[in-house]
C-alpha cells in the first residue's frame, strides 16, 4: 500500500471499447438541419424527448445515409415503432 501518491493506474486497469461503437462528427454540418430541428423541439417540450422521437429519426437517417455513423436497425436504436414522418413540426 502507497500513502500519499494515487495507486498505480495499469494495475487490474483494462479498457473496452463503446457497445455502440464510435462514429466521426459532423464537421461539415450535413446534418445540422436536422439536429436544429430535433433541439428546437426539445426546447418546445421542455426535453422530453417523447415528443421528439420523429425528428430523433430524421437526425439518425442522415447521419447513417451521409455515413457519419453505421447503418443499424431501427429498434435497435428503439426508434421501430416511429413512422417515417418527413417534414413534422411539433
């Protein structure tokens, strides 16, 4: 036991990669429209996300046709039972 420095970092330490994995930022803002779209109702429903859930999918469409993150399933990202609503308001 060490008194007066923190123990050593590397004993027993083991890192994991992200269950869902990493995926690039949108650096070129190809997905900005969307992201505004799904914080602007955020903001409307004091962020609850619920609400928002069709807009959620429109940000992860693009995100996957743009390749800024992997193409997945929808219920895997517990969006299966959003409809495909293009153009919704809230």
């Amino acid at each position: 036991m060490s008194f007066g420095r923190p123990p050593s970092i590397n004993v027993g330490f083991k890192t994991t990669p992200p269950d869902r994995g990493s995926f690039p930022l949108d650096h070129y803002g190809e997905c900005s429209e969307q992201m505004k779209e799904y914080m602007e109702c955020l903001k409307k429903n004091s962020s609850t996300s619920t609400h928002c859930r069709t807009f959620s999918k429109q940000y992860l469409e693009c995100r996957m046709s743009k390749g800024l993150m992997e193409r997945d399933e929808w219920h895997k990202l517990g969006l299966g039972d959003v409809g495909d609503a293009t153009g919704t308001k809230c």
